[in-house]
C-alpha cells in the first residue's frame, strides 16, 4: 500500500480525531493543493521515474504535515496510518525505527 498519509490527513474522521484547529484545517487544505494536481495524474503509478517523483510529493506532504502538527497530533496520525497498512505498516519508516526493527525482522514480516 502506498503511504495512506494523504489521504487519511484528509479525510474529516481522522481531522476530528487528531483534533485540528480550524487554522490547521485551512493550513492543510493548502498544503494539499499544491501537490495535488501532481499527485492525481501519478495516482495509479508503481514503478519508474514517476513513481520516484510520486514518493518525493508524499515525502514533502509529510514533511509539511510535521511542521503543521503539534507532536501529539502527528504521532497519532502516524498509528493510524500504522493500522491502515496492515502488518506490512510496522516495517515502514517511523513505525520500525520506533520498534527498532532490525532489517533482518523486517523481511521476515513481509514474507
């Protein structure tokens, strides 16, 4: 699964969990915008340039999300991405630096 940031800082359930100010609202709407007509034209992209420039836009969304987040909201959007990737969440990233995951246990939780 692709990184479920995005979409999950978007989506109205997960701003009402993550309690965001009205101000964090507007600041992510814009944030959004200016990736977004990137992203929708690389949405269904896996593989290749593309799909490098695709993770660099979700990288630098995220990036911005830190910034736009008090730590307690971006940490508990980071769990929920977590549980939206499934298992396969726990060897990405945040979540296995955290576990401190040594490279070894994270191929054997993706096999």
């Amino acid at each position: 699964m692709a990184n479920p940031i995005v979409q999950l800082s978007l989506d109205p359930f997960v701003q009402k969990e993550l309690q965001l100010s009205e101000l964090q609202t507007a600041a992510l709407a814009a944030i959004y915008r200016k990736v977004e007509p990137r992203l929708w034209l690389l949405r269904d992209v896996s593989q290749g340039p593309h799909a490098e420039e695709k993770a660099k836009l979700l990288s630098a969304m995220e990036s911005d999300l830190a910034s736009l987040l008090e730590p307690a909201q971006l940490d508990r959007l980071r769990q929920i991405s977590v549980r939206a990737r499934g298992w396969s969440g726990i060897t990405i990233g945040h979540a296995a630096a955290q576990l401190q995951l040594t490279p070894m246990q994270v191929q054997q939780i993706g096999n």
